[in-house]
C-alpha cells in the first residue's frame, strides 16, 4: 500500500440520503435495471492518462500537481501503478484504459520503449489478477512526442508511419496480453494545420492503410476485442480527418472496413463537432457502428476539450437512452477520459471527481431505463411514423417515380401537418428526472 490515499476510505452505496462525501447516491452497483445490474450496464473505467500523468499544465501555466510518481524511471511508473490500482479498488471502477505513453518511461529507442511497456505490462498482469479490475481498452500515444508533431500514420515522412505502426503493433501485443476488450485509435494529430503543405489524397490513403494493418493485425493474432476509432473534429490540428461519426462510416466504407471497426464517442468531441452526444450515438446505432463511449464533457462557453468530469444528469439521461436503444455495450463500457481542474490539488479530488461522475451517470442511466421501460416516448416515436408500417407505405420505398405521381393523383393524395409535439416530450423526458 502507498500512503497517497491514506484515510479515504473504500467508496459504498448508501443511497440518497447520505451525507458522506465518500458514498454513492445512486450508483448501486448490484442494482438490477432492466434485467441487468447496473455495473453491467455501465462498465465503468477510470483512465490512467488524466488522472496520473497529466502534471496540471494549461497554456499559461505548468505542472501544478506534485505526485510523487513524477519522474521517468521504472520505479515512478511501478509507483504510478500502484496509486492507480488503489484508486480503481476505492472507486470499484471494473475497468481501466491506458495509452503506452502514460504508463512507461519514455526510452532513448523504440526498442528501449518497447522493454519499458512490456515490463510494465507484467506489473499491471500482476496487480490485475489480485484485485480483479479488468482492461477495457488500450492504445498508443501518437500525438504527444515531437516526431508526432505532422501526424503519425498521415505524416509525410514515411520514417513517421513506421515507428507509429510499430507503436500500434506493441500497443495491441500489451492489449492483447491484458486481456484488453478493446483496442482504440485516436487520431491524435490525424489532420492538418494548412491546406498549403497537405496532400490530403495521400494522408487519407495513408491513414486507410493504417487502419488496414490494424485489422489485419486483429485477425492474425486472434485478438476478440474490438478496433474502435474515437472521432474527433478539431484539437489538436485545425481539421481533424475523423471529425465525427458521419466522416468515419464514410472512411471505414471507402476503405471497405465498416464490418471491422466501430467508435468510441466522446459526449465532448460531440459538442465540439456541433452536435449533441446523443446524435452521435443514435447515428453510431443506426449505421451499425456503435462500440465504447468516453464520458466526459467540455465547458460550454470555453470551446475547447476540457475534458471535465460528468455532472450534467439531464443530459446523460438522453445519452443512455440511446446506448440502452442500442442494446447497451457490448465490449464498450463508459471511460472517464476526465481530468481534474488544475486547482484541486488533493488527492481526495480525484476521488470525488470520480464519484461524482459515476453518481451523475447511474441516475441518468436509471432515468434512461425508466423512460424506456415506461415506453411513452418510443410510443410517440411509433405513432408519428405509422403510416411507413401500411401496405402502401411500405410499396413506396420500392416503387418509382411515374407510377407515385399517378397515384397521388389518381387517389387525390394531399398531405396534412401533423405536430411534432416536441414540447410534450420533452416534458415527458423530465419526469424521469
Ligand atoms: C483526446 C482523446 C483521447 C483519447 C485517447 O481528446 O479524447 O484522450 O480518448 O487517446
Ligand atoms: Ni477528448
Ligand atoms: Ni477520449
């Protein structure tokens, strides 16, 4: 045991009326929700890169956290494991997700970077198999380190696309070997600063063939997890090439690989590409797509990827209703890809940072369980398009031009509007609240 969390205690249910910091309000997790207990829904996992490597920087200021696993030998990253594993036994987060980058020292080589990776791989197996947190997704760190500074597999420097497929391959080995359910791809710096020094018909097959590798690398090791890429409009180049879930079916079709590869949608990327969470994630449902989710939110008049905890229950409610609509996860699970503000400093911070955003995303999922079971909205949903489930509704969509327009003359066809009646629902949708 280290002493970082010392005095804080494990985090328990203890429902609404509690008045402990240190207690769930409504994350229980062997409650039952629609057949299933809500850790199952839910799938939490913590991730390791904000809450153990980020140092608390921001544009006009640096390191304001002192952790004392800073530093870049073996014995940090082993000590950097060791809180972390406490954290996830606090939290009783069954997950967590990692990039190489946050749990190894940066070595002089590939080779050396390589070592460093696996050995920690070893220790994270270890300290896996005594406190039975699990992996839900690792993945490489492509965008941090300069020589990722014009991209990795879109980089013009072919030297760029080796060393990041070669980064790719032991980042998968280490997913692989933990046991990982998924593998994920975020393209870091997969776009472009200036149309006057990109060659944007290269850089997409280049990332086309990356991605290519990734799944022929899956199938030849066996690997069961799930590629997931994680769209994302702009931040950090100008234009990012997997700007949403629209602009990544339409990659992943071009590419023939929209059987093999889903996405992780992150509520902040969301909002950043102009459109709700939940757009994202009915889109992802209805082209067959949808994989993981990232659970963090931006602050809504900074327009930046703040990446702050989740606290806005309202709108997590409309989110799980469409993962719920979806089916629920399958390999996904909900990622904290949230850091903390770079003034809360202590170690408690981390912890109710946590619980909190745990807390806000169990009662929207009961709220999104309740809407569903109670079926108004999917009622109203049905009586709005019933007239696609008759005989002549359904003919129209393989009927054709000249025989529509005699029919709609020859049976006097004049359409009424009817109202949407979005007002309605969206005061339905706030009694779940
Ligand atoms: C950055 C991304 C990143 C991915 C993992 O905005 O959200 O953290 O989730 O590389
Ligand atoms: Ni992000
Ligand atoms: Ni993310």
């Amino acid at each position: 045991m280290t002493d970082f969390f010392k005095g804080i205690p494990a985090v328990k249910y203890e429902g609404t009326a509690s008045d402990n910091d240190f207690a769930f309000r409504h994350y229980n997790p062997d409650e039952v929700v629609m057949g299933k207990a809500l850790k199952d829904h839910l799938r939490f996992a913590a991730a390791y890169w904000h809450s153990f490597a980020w140092p608390g920087g921001d544009p006009f200021g640096g390191q304001t956290f002192d952790r004392p696993w800073f530093g870049d030998s073996m014995d940090a990253a082993r000590l950097k494991a060791d809180v972390a594993f406490e954290m996830f036994q606090i939290l009783g987060v069954p997950y967590f997700c990692f990039h190489d980058a946050d749990v190894r020292p940066e070595g002089a080589t590939f080779a050396e970077n390589t070592k460093n990776l696996e050995q920690i791989v070893d220790y994270f197996g270890e300290k896996m198999d005594a406190t039975g947190v699990k992996l839900l997704w690792g993945t490489a760190n492509l965008f941090s380190h300069k020589r990722f500074m014009s991209g990795a597999a879109t980089n013009p420097d072919p030297d760029v696309f080796a060393y990041s497929a070669a980064t790719i391959k032991t980042c998968m080995d280490a997913t692989m070997k933990l046991g990982g359910e998924n593998y994920v791809l975020w393209g870091g710096r997969e776009g472009y600063e200036t149309l006057l020094n990109t060659d944007m018909g290269r850089e997409r097959q280049q990332a086309g063939a990356m991605l290519q590798m990734v799944v022929d690398y899956k199938h030849k090791t066996g690997f069961k997890g799930a590629i997931l890429i994680e769209p994302k409009p702009q931040e950090p180049t100008k234009h990012q090439y997997d700007y949403d879930v629209a602009t990544v079916y339409g990659f992943l079709k071009d590419f023939g690989l929209e059987g093999e590869v889903q996405v992780n949608i992150e509520q902040g990327h969301a909002i950043l590409a102009g459109h709700s969470f939940e757009h994202e994630l009915a889109l992802a449902r209805e082209l067959g797509i949808f994989g993981s989710i990232d659970m963090n939110r931006n602050d809504y008049q900074s327009g930046w990827d703040t990446d702050q905890f989740p606290n806005n229950v309202p709108e997590m409610a409309l989110a799980y209703y469409e993962v719920l609509r979806a089916g629920g996860f399958t390999t996904g699970g909900t990622n904290f890809d949230a850091k903390l503000r770079r003034q809360s400093l202590d170690p408690e911070d981390l912890i109710l940072a946590h619980v909190g955003g745990m807390d806000a995303c169990a009662a929207g999922l009961k709220a999104a369980a309740a809407m569903l079971e109670d079926g108004k909205l999917e009622a109203a949903r049905d009586a709005r398009y019933a007239g696609w489930d008759t005989v002549a509704g359904k003919a129209l969509l393989s009927s054709d031009l000249d025989s529509i327009a005699a029919k709609v003359v020859a049976d006097g066809i004049d359409p009424q509007p009817r109202s949407g009646r979005q007002e309605r629902l969206e005061n339905v949708v706030n009694r779940y609240l």
